[in-house]
C-alpha cells in the first residue's frame, strides 16, 4: 500500500491511498452495510445507507475504548466506481462533506483519493485523522473481499 498526505489549504487536507484490490471492491467496501461495517467500526445492525444523491446515511460508530457514538449524513455526487461525496451531520447543525475519488489502476489495484474541507484547524486535524484510520481500516479489509 502506498500512502501520502497533502494539506490543500489553512482547514482542508487529502489523504491517498493505493490499495490491492479493483475498483469494485473499493466501491463495495464503501457502500453496501455488510462490507463497510467489516472494517470501519459502524455497528452493523445500526447502518443505513441510501447510497444516490440525496440519499441518507446513518451509523453508530464504536470506538476502540467501546464508547459508541451516532452519525447521520447524506450523498451528494454518487458515480459508481468513480466518486461518491458523503455529507456528514455536526452537532452545531451544519455538515461537512468528505468527497472521495476512485481510480482504476488496472492489475487489481485502486487508488482512493479522500479530500475535506473543515471550519477550525482542530476540526481539520480531528477529521484528518480519523479518514487516516478509516482508510487504513479499509486498506487491511479490501484485498480479502
């Protein structure tokens, strides 16, 4: 797996990935429930995901410590195996929108490109982060489906 990091601007980041595994898989992991659960902390039996613009989403996400935490959002730009933009809800009422870019590298490899733009550097730091650990949780599962 190859990895890199750029911060784009004063709050915004992107992180890439380039994973052993197609397109489809990538795709898969990240919008059917009995895949992205696998590997990205949700609770199964809590996950709801319309997967089209405009479509809702919602997860109750644990922690490693096992405190458990819920998330509701919504899609924007859905292209299958392509892009999808996933909206997710803040406690102050307003969202912020992780857009993710897939690309084909053909021999069963697939490099994701996740970019957000947030409102305070702690926010950036804090989402920065946990895509690192989202995509690194992904990386692991894909090459196994």
């Amino acid at each position: 797996m190859d990895m890199s990091e750029t911060t784009t601007s004063s709050y915004s980041y992107t992180l890439t990935r380039e994973l052993d595994a197609p397109v489809e898989n990538v795709w898969a992991a990240w919008t059917q429930p009995d895949h992205y659960a696998q590997w990205s902390g949700a609770v199964r039996s809590s996950l709801r995901m319309d997967v089209r613009p405009g479509g809702a989403w919602q997860a109750t996400m644990s922690a490693p410590d096992g405190s458990e935490f819920p998330l509701t959002g919504s899609y924007g730009e859905v292209v299958e195996n392509r892009r999808l933009d996933v909206a997710m809800d803040l406690p102050d009422g307003d969202s912020t929108v992780m857009a993710m870019e897939f690309t084909d590298l053909g021999g069963q490899r697939t490099r994701i490109t996740v970019s957000q733009s947030c409102a305070t550097p702690e926010a950036r730091d804090g989402s920065e982060q946990g895509s690192g650990m989202l995509l690194d949780g992904l990386a692991a599962y894909v090459p196994t489906i």
